[in-house]
C-alpha cells in the first residue's frame, strides 16, 4: 500500500460522512424515510443497483469466471425476465395505494397478522444478507491492506451507519449513486490493466480461457448438487431477483421515493441496463485474470495454473487480491479499494435504512402506536437510536458469518432463500389468487420456511437451488390450505387495485 492510497481510501470515507452531514438537515420523518417523494430515476435506479447488486458481486463473479464457469452469466437472461414484472407488477401497485412499506398491502388484502410475518422475514432476510455482503468484499479489503478483518468491518459499518443516521434516505440514495460510479469506473480500470499486462484483446482472451476446458458457458445436466448449473441459475437466480426488486424494502423504498411512477418504473429499467454493463464486466475481469495467471501461474501459486486449481479450491477467491497486491498502481490500489468499501457500505446503509423503516411502519407504528413520540424531532431521534442498533447488529453478525459456509456465495444464498422465496409467494399469492385466506397464507410460510431451513442443513444441493424450493412450497402450501376455509371478499387484488385507480381518474 502506497501512501496515495491510504490519502484516496480515507478521502472517500470522509465524503460519504460529509454527505451524511449536508443531508441532514432540517430532517422529518417523510424526509427520512422517502426522501420526501422527490427523488429522479437515475438516483432511484442507480440505488437500487448499488444496493442490491455490490459487495457479493464485486467478489463472487470474477471469482466464479475464473474458477471454472461463466454459467452464472446467465443471471442476466433471469434479471432480464425479472424486470418487466417489477415494471408493471409491483410498482404499479405500491405506488398506487400510498403505501410507506410493502408488507402494508398485505393488511389491506388479508390481515395485520400477515403483514407483520412477511415484514419480519424481510427483517431477517435483510439482517443476513447485510451480515454476508459486509463479510464478503471486507476478506478482500483486509487482504490487500493487511489489516484485521474484523477492524474492516467495524471501520466501515461505523461509517455507513453514520452518514445513514444522520441524512436519512436521501443520504443513502446519493452516497450509493456515488458508490456505483466508482464501482464501475474500477472495472473498467481493472480490465484494462489486465489486458495491458496480458497483451492480449478480448478474442485471445476468450482463447485462452476456453483451451482445453468443457461447459463453461451452459451446462443444462439435471442436477441438484452441479454448481452454477443453468438450470439452477435460470430458475433460481430470476426468483431471487423477484424478490429482492419486487417485494423487499430495500428496492420499494427507493421506488416510493420517486416523483410519480412512471419515474419508478424509469428507474427499475435502468437498474436493468447498469447490470448488463457490470455484470460482464465483472466476468470479463475473471477471464482476464485467468489468462494473466496462466502466463504467469508463479504469481498465484507453485506450478502450472491447472494442477494450482485443482488442489486449492480456495485459488480462484484469491485470483482478484493478488494480482492488486501484486500490479495495482499507487492510487489505482486506493480506488480498488474505495470500490469495495462503496460495495460494503451500499449494503449497510440501505440494509439498515430499511430495515428501521419496517420496525417502525410495520411494528411500532401498527402495534403499539403511544410508543410513537409526539413532535417530529422526537422522532427523528428515535428513528436514529433504531438504526444505530440495527446497524451494531448487522456489524455483529457480520464478524461470523464466515462460519454459515464453505464460500461467500454460498452464505448469501443460505441466509436468504429460506426467507425470501416464502415472501415472493406471499405477494403472488395475495395480488393473484382471491381463494387465498389469511390463515393459508400464515401456516404455508411458516411451514415451507422451517422446511426449507432443514433442507439447507441436511442436503449437498447447490444453495440457489433453495429459493425455488421454499418459493414453490409457499406457492402450493398457500393455495391449498386455502381450500379449506373461506376465502375473504376482497378488493386488493391486482386487477383490482388497477381498476380502481382508472375508475378514479
């Protein structure tokens, strides 16, 4: 570490502690929670990329394309699929009944009851996956700047937690627009000093990438245990982003944060489009990194790259770091930095923000609604002292999460399948199916989700495989049960709340 590199890494953490200062002005509850509904689609769309898409990309794809596949490129054939139903799905129906949290609509078509189990399994879900993506790309820090990793997370929770509690939403938005432009323009970097290195162009790249290597791109085998098989990914990865854009706050807070809804949908559409710049790109510094290790395998490990790979699993995790360490120019080192710190932080913050919002909307306001303060400074304060301690937790958890499995994908997947496919079908159900009742609903999440936390832990399958699996346990479990009660009168749903708002304007 060269000192313009410690002046660039501590440069970017003051930035995002002084935004946090300029947004936190003259805060209100509205302000805090949806950046009083003013927000443009870039910043929406650019968030909810930086968000949802950061610290467990920025490791996990160079590192997978390295390894032995770039089959988890198919993951933007299943986003792709995914958007259109956000677009005209989701969006639609929160922006159109004024709702602060998604878990809202569910009281509106079922009951109260439902609405706080669903807000708690984004609670969960959420919690887990701040602790994984926080645990993610702060290996990589602390391997670069040969420092405690422990002392990374701790560093960088404080100050994501900062600038949250201070500036509310539109801190958070802004810093994760900022943190987006620097995770890209490191990619793009990256790349071009491995191909300087290597002296090759994207053809002889891919050239050497492929020598002598088999189903690299699909591999359609009917398996539960293959990993990354396009089956797993097809399926799984389009249901995970279901979730993660269409149903968890994290995402709908910053489309009810917006102007109006075209503005929304604006927004989710540009998330499209940045991942099929990122993704590859991230893909792209996997193949590269595979080339140069190729050329030059002594800089990785002992021999040639291939017997390297086969005897240490752990080869392709450590691909990305060393070659920092090892070729990174001073202050190129800084910014690489800075980048994953940006993907930690946009992972915290958000996770945090959202966190509160459905303590507070679904909870506290929902339940015991005298512990609300009587003036908006008083809340204000309250809202604060939440995120410092949601936010102490999330860092908490993040010091163990390494013990929850064998790789940081894999932890991903296991701390929010067994949550967030149950959640999807929730929505499904409720906006689709008017047999649905309330105590179906209840009793198939609770089941599919015990069931699906059993499964991870007595079956080897590939961990996204787990999200079609509680999805469609909660999909059956719900409608089936329902058959056995009488389903409610209701006006929630889809087709409903669509109707109606043509019939009021």
């Amino acid at each position: 570490m060269h000192p313009l590199d410690f002046v660039t890494v501590a440069g970017y953490l003051v930035l995002m502690l002084g935004l946090g200062f300029v947004f936190g002005r003259n805060q209100s509850r509205q302000e805090f929670f949806l950046a009083g509904h003013s927000m443009g689609w870039i910043p929406v769309g650019l968030s909810v990329m930086a968000t949802l898409f950061s610290s467990n990309s920025f490791v996990f794809y160079p590192s997978a394309a390295f390894g032995d596949s770039l089959r988890i490129g198919l993951s933007l054939v299943a986003f792709t699929f995914m958007t259109p139903i956000v677009v005209w799905v989701f969006i639609p129906v929160y922006s159109r009944l004024g709702v602060e949290t998604a878990y809202e609509y569910l009281e509106m078509r079922y009951h109260v009851s439902v609405r706080t189990l669903a807000s708690g399994l984004f609670i969960f879900l959420r919690i887990g996956w701040m602790a994984s993506a926080t645990y993610a790309a702060s290996v990589v820090v602390s391997s670069v700047m040969e420092v405690p990793q422990t002392a990374v997370i701790i560093v960088l929770g404080l100050v994501s937690i900062g600038y949250t509690m201070l500036g509310g939403l539109r801190a958070v938005m802004w810093t994760d627009v900022l943190q987006f432009v620097v995770f890209a323009v490191t990619i793009l970097l990256t790349l071009g000093l491995v191909m300087e290195l290597t002296g090759f162009g994207p053809s002889q790249l891919f050239d050497t990438y492929f020598a002598n290597r088999k189903n690299l791109v699909v591999d359609f085998s009917p398996s539960l245990t293959l990993k990354h098989g396009s089956w797993a990914i097809l399926i799984g990865v389009f249901l995970e982003g279901l979730s993660a854009f269409g149903v968890d706050q994290v995402a709908v807070q910053r489309y009810l944060s917006s102007k109006n809804e075209r503005t929304s949908q604006w927004g989710a559409a540009l998330n499209l489009a940045a991942m099929w710049i990122v993704l590859p790109g991230l893909l792209m510094i996997g193949v590269g990194l595979f080339a140069y290790y190729a050329q030059n395998p002594t800089d990785l490990a002992s021999g040639s790259l291939a017997e390297a790979m086969a005897a240490d699993e752990t080869l392709a995790d450590r691909a990305l770091p060393e070659f920092v360490q090892l070729h990174f120019p001073a202050g190129l080192a800084g910014l690489f930095l800075a980048a994953l710190m940006a993907a930690i932080m946009s992972s915290i913050d958000s996770g945090v923000h959202s966190v509160t919002t459905a303590l507070i909307v679904d909870f506290r306001d929902r339940l015991v609604p005298h512990w609300r303060p009587t003036n908006e400074r008083g809340e204000v304060r309250f809202i604060r002292g939440l995120i410092v301690l949601i936010g102490g937790l999330a860092i908490a958890l993040a010091c163990y999460v390494e013990t929850l499995g064998d790789d940081v994908f894999d932890v991903g997947k296991k701390l929010t399948a067994a949550f967030g496919g149950p959640l999807l079908a929730i929505f499904l159900l409720a906006l689709f199916s008017r047999r649905t009742t309330t105590r179906g609903v209840l009793l198939s999440v609770i089941v599919s989700t015990i069931l699906t936390l059993v499964l991870m832990y007595t079956q080897d399958w590939y961990s996204v495989w787990y999200w079609p699996v509680g999805f469609g346990m909660a999909m059956f479990l719900g409608y089936f049960l329902s058959l056995f009660g009488t389903a409610p009168q209701t006006r929630y749903t889809y087709l409903d709340i669509l109707k109606r708002k043509m019939d009021n304007s």
